[in-house]
C-alpha cells in the first residue's frame, strides 16, 4: 500500500474511458469542414490527444493554420463533439469496480482532464452516474491545462488533500508530469493512448497494464 493515499486523481481520455472513436470522428468533420481530406487513422488520433482539444487539432491539421483558424476549428469541434461524444464512449473494463471498491475505503476521487470542461461533466456524469466522482475539473479557457498543476491543485483543494496523500492515474506521459508537478503518486496505465516506452520514458513511479492493479496501490 502506497503510504496515506486519502484521494485519488484520475484522467479520463485512455484511462477511464476509450474516446479515441468520437475524438477522430469529430476531428475528421472538422478536417472536412475546412476542405481538408482526413487522412488519419484511428492510432494517429490516438497519439494527438493528451494535451487538450486545441493541440489535438493543431496536429490534425499538422500546424497549418493561424491562430484565428485554429480557434474556429477549435469552435467547430466543440460543437460537432458534444453532438457524438457518447456514442462510442466505453468505459475500460475493471474499472468502474476499482472505483468501487476506492469509494468502499473513503477514498476520495477526482476526474483532472484537458478535454473540455463541459465534454468532460456530461461524459462523467452520463457514464459514471452524478455521484462517482467528488470533482471533476476539465479544461477551461484562459487557464492552464496539463502538465501545468493548476486543475490538479484545484482538485486536491476540493478534495481536502495534499499533493503527498494523492495518487494520480493517467495513460500519457503529461500525466506523469502533472501528478509529479503536485508531489502526488505517479501512476501510468498503459492500456491507454500510449505506449509503454512512453510512458516509461517520463518516469512514473509504477506502471500498470490493467485496472485490476489499482486496489493493489491504494
């Protein structure tokens, strides 16, 4: 058992839930939109997404556009997201009883994402039910997203922890660096969106390759 672990901080793309389906879906409209042909497959998309929607489009569109562009682009993927993002949406197998049984020994549980704020409450609360999770904390404009601690410090705030007492759980390496940012447990769950030298490469103190493993932690 990791020492004091009180609350535990979870990302939600490629940890909690598999979106990769609905994020290059929404990704290739967006494509089309702007009279792009999408040419990505669904492990390109996979490798854009981690550092919130903006840079997934950015890499889609391989840094072709200008900030103004970007930002419609950004506009037209919001919308065009919402519209599909439970559709393929499927919660990773084992996890939804490792949840339950961290709530069985009071452990409080956070969700700390870059997707967007309002994608990721509808996403929680549709597939988890309201009460799962004590916060949840997605991106938000103007402020800054992972690796930067902000949203996981304000999540460890809510939650009444310290970055000392908290693991976090993440399939990317921005993860990795966003727990160490906060001094928490730096787990990396390589049945996500990256690979495992990635993962290996930014340090995690463990990484894991089934969810099963987390009551083994905690």
């Amino acid at each position: 058992m990791i020492y004091m672990i009180k609350c535990a901080l979870f990302d939600l793309d490629g940890t909690l839930v598999d979106t990769s389906a609905d994020l290059g879906r929404a990704t290739a409209w967006v494509l089309e939109r702007f009279g792009r042909e999408p040419k990505w497959t669904d492990t390109d998309y996979r490798a854009f997404v981690g550092n919130g929607a903006r840079l997934l489009l950015d890499r889609a569109f391989e840094h072709s556009l200008s900030d103004k562009e970007l930002d419609e682009a950004l506009e037209l993927f919001k919308v065009r997201y919402n519209e599909i993002l439970l559709d393929n949406a499927t919660i990773y197998d084992g996890i939804t009883e490792v949840l339950d049984y961290l709530k069985s020994k009071n452990v409080k549980l956070a969700v700390v994402t870059n997707k967007p704020h309002q994608s990721a409450l509808l996403m929680v609360e549709s597939l988890f039910g309201k009460n799962c999770f004590d916060f949840i904390i997605g991106a938000v404009e103007d402020k800054p997203k992972k690796p930067d601690p902000y949203s996981a410090n304000l999540a460890l705030e809510r939650l009444g922890c310290k970055g000392c007492e908290a693991i976090f759980f993440g399939d990317s390496d921005v993860d990795v660096y966003t727990a160490k940012n906060v001094g928490a447990e730096a787990v990396a769950c390589s049945w996500g969106f990256r690979s495992f030298e990635s993962l290996f490469a930014a340090g995690p103190s463990v990484i894991i390759d089934n969810p099963s493993y987390i009551s083994k932690l905690v």
